[in-house]
C-alpha cells in the first residue's frame, strides 16, 4: 500500500472520528435522552430592577455519568446575554431546579423573549431549546371605596353616621415608600386619615373613615400622595342624602375582599398588554 493510499485511509478515518464525537451528545452514550425541556419565569411581571428567577425542567434517560450541562440564554436579536452553568446530571430522572437571573433582564417595562439552549458542556451539542418571556411593568397603585350608612339601609339620613372603607391595593413597587392617605369633602380642606407603608413588590392595606353629611349631594374624593406629595392614587365616591342606593360593586369588593387576588387581575392586563404588542 503506498504512501498517498494509506495517507487517505488515516484522513478518512480522522475525519470520521470527528463527525462522530460532533454529533453524539453526552459523552459517548448514544442512547441519551432529553425530553420535555422547559424554562418559565416564576412570576408573570416584575418590577424595574427586581431579579428575575427561572424554573428549568427536564427529564434526562441513560446519561452518562456526571454529565455536565449548561443553559445558555440568548435574546432576541441572537445576543448571548447570560449562561447557567453547575448543572450535572446521571442515569435516568427529572431535573427541576431555580435559577436566579439578574437585573440586567427588568432594567426596563416591557415584554422581552428570550431563548434558552440546553448544552453539553463537554461536547458543546445543543441538546434542547426553549423560549420565555420577561415582562416587566411601572408600578400599580389603586385605591378602592366602599361605604355603609349607620342603618344599614344604604339610605344615608341627614347627620346619619356613615363609614368610608378605602382599599389601598399596589403591585410591582421597586421600592418600599411612605404615603398618607387624605380626605377632602366637596374640595374643602383635606383631612389626613393615616399613612400607609407601601412596600416592594405588592401589597394591599385597609383603612377607614367616618362622618356625616347635611341634605344634598356631596363628593368624597381621597387621596394617597407619597412623602414628596406626589399623587400615587385618588378615588372619588359621590353621596346623595336622603336617597336610597343599592348595593355597589365595591360593596362586593368588601364583603369578599380576602378572595380577591390582585395579582391574577395584573397578569389578565400583562396578557393583554402581550397580544397588543
């Protein structure tokens, strides 16, 4: 055999070698699964600057031993922007770990995609690949009014004692703050009713407040203002002595208030906001 032939042979050979260990994932065990491969952000939005954290899922058959994978994480223009590494798995069973991001994903509001590729550090194969979605949103305040007359008979006499239930409801803060809730009647002088700590993320807090009214219609209005003075929140509820009204929406809102969960609400408008875009 000369040179050139066996020359060839070797070539060949070499050649064959190297679409081999290019084209089996996981070491050399051929009969290595990935399946069902998923990454979710644990919360439908976050607030500018919090860190998101990844719920990564996938069920692994016959891996070699100590197999050391990564995910990484890339966005929609193609930019590698973050690697999750550590990750090592063996033989057959479900991986289901939380991985923290940055806040270099919530820098600002909006919905960003992501595609995230699960790699076989020691072979650089992509073994399995997912998409996600960040969202981000500004911070939601609101503030919800009921009120019951002293009777009961949601007719408010004149002088008849009534209670105002204000509920101070927010979502989405990137910062625990200080705020006062005000009152102010028919726009004269406002009255401070409490302050309120509004903290980072969401949160919701009640308050109260009494008094009565002479014969006429009479506006309520209320307000939250932060330490600044800046208007965070204002409702308005307008009163009618000597008429009989029914039953409000926000009357249901307190009688089944503890139900109620805001954030469900907040992912319907995210959702919505998603579609939109």
């Amino acid at each position: 055999m000369n040179r050139q032939v066996l020359a060839s042979r070797l070539l060949l050979g070499f050649i064959v070698l190297l679409m081999i260990s290019t084209v089996l994932p996981l070491g050399v065990c051929t009969s290595a699964e990935i399946n069902n491969f998923s990454v979710t952000p644990d919360k439908a939005g976050y607030y500018i600057g919090e860190t998101p954290n990844l719920i990564v899922k996938f069920d692994y058959k016959n891996v070699a031993s100590g197999t050391q994978l990564k995910i990484e994480i890339y966005n929609s223009t193609s930019d590698l922007v973050y690697t999750i590494s550590g990750i090592t798995v063996t033989g057959n069973g479900t991986y289901e770990q939380t991985h923290a991001l940055t806040s270099g994903f919530t820098k600002e509001t909006g919905s960003e995609q992501y595609t995230a590729k699960l790699i076989d550090v020691s072979t650089g194969f992509k073994l399995a690949e997912a998409k996600f979605t960040i969202n981000v949103q500004t911070e939601n305040i609101m503030l919800l009014v009921s009120w019951i007359d002293a009777s009961q008979d949601r007719k408010i006499d004149e002088n008849e004692q009534v209670t105002f239930s204000v509920f101070i409801q927010w979502a989405f803060v990137n910062e625990t703050k200080s705020a006062t809730l005000y009152v102010k009647v028919d726009g004269r002088n406002e009255l401070t009713i409490d302050t309120v700590s509004i903290t980072q993320g969401s949160g919701q807090q009640s308050e109260q407040w009494q008094t009565s009214f002479t014969k006429g219609s009479h506006t309520v209005t209320f307000e939250l203002r932060d330490a600044q003075n800046n208007l965070l929140a204002t409702a308005s509820v307008t009163i009618k002595v000597g008429v009989t009204e029914g039953a409000s929406t926000l009357d249901l809102i307190k009688e089944n208030f503890m139900y109620i969960t805001f954030t469900l609400v907040l992912i319907v408008v995210i959702v919505i906001a998603v579609k939109k875009k």
